[in-house]
C-alpha cells in the first residue's frame, strides 16, 4: 500500500514539473516573439530595413539590425 502512495505522489510531483516547464517554454516563446515584433515594426516606423538572423531556435537567441 505505501508503494502506491509513494508512486502516486511521485508521479503527481513530475505531472507538476512538467506543466510549469511547458508554461516557462511557451511563455518564453510568446514574448521572445513579441520582442522581435517591436524591434520590426519600431525599424519600419524609421524608414530602416530590418536585418533578424536566428542563431539558434532551441535558445532563440537572434541578432537584429536595422540599417536605414
């Protein structure tokens, strides 16, 4: 009996990690894209072109440039 509330809390406390760690990445992701929206949208308003290179999609990690 004590091994089945062991591996329920166990598997609730993993259940739980995994719905914060999707959270994190997802959230992560909208604003990492929000943040790319403005820098666009601010270059355009200046009359520039927006450079955006992607150096990794795992990290999101990106360099921008707006060259007017």
């Amino acid at each position: 009996m004590s091994i089945n509330k062991n591996l329920v809390g166990l598997s609730m406390i993993i259940m739980l990690l995994i719905i914060v760690v999707s959270f994190l990445v997802i959230s992560f992701g909208y604003f990492n894209t929000k943040e790319i929206s403005l820098l666009t949208s601010r270059c355009n308003e200046i009359g520039g072109k927006a450079i955006l290179e992607i150096h990794n999609n795992f990290t999101s990690s990106y360099s921008f440039e707006c060259k007017e």
